[in-house]
C-alpha cells in the first residue's frame, strides 16, 4: 500500500516505515503529525478513496540541506557577487497509511 501526498509544495510517494525529506515542518523531533494533503492511495493496484485516508508520520530530525552556491558575474563590468544557501529540512518516518 502507497499514498502521494503533497507538503512543501511538492509530492512524495510514500509507504508504511519509509523516511523523507521535506521542507521544515513545524515541531520536535519525536513528535507525530498528520500530512495532510493526500493525492492518491494504491492498495494492490486498486485505488481508494484519498479523502478518507490519513497518512501519520513521526518528526526524526530537522537538519540542513547541502549548500547551493549562488555566483553572479557581468563580464567587462567588474562585477561578481558570491552568495550561499543551505535549505531547512525535515526527516520524517512514515508511521501508517490509515
């Protein structure tokens, strides 16, 4: 049985015991929470009904993605800006598809 469900603006395929790394989400590792856009639900090729489906997942860790770098340059310009960005992130374990 899988779910897609949607937080940061982006879809995840997700099954029972699965990690996933999303956007920051609100609360302390440890904690449970309930994803709340479910888009679809498979079970065995058969599809559900996704508004009657919960999908909870407990918090592991909140952690920092790798650093992008962003490098502007015009040439013949003497111009050149340096910048770097590290995105929040969250790891979550799937707990059920319910």
């Amino acid at each position: 049985m899988f779910a897609v469900v949607r937080t940061g603006g982006k879809q995840y395929r997700v099954a029972a015991d699965d990690q996933i790394v999303v956007e920051k989400l609100e609360g302390d590792a440890g904690s449970k929470i309930e994803l709340g856009e479910v888009l679809l639900v498979s079970d065995g090729g058969e599809l559900k009904d996704a508004a009657k489906v919960k999908v909870m997942a407990e918090i592991v860790a909140h952690n920092r993605g790798d650093k992008v770098i962003i490098f502007k340059k015009k040439r013949r310009h003497n111009y050149r800006r340096k910048n770097g960005h590290r995105q929040h992130q969250t790891v979550l374990k799937i707990l059920s598809i319910a």
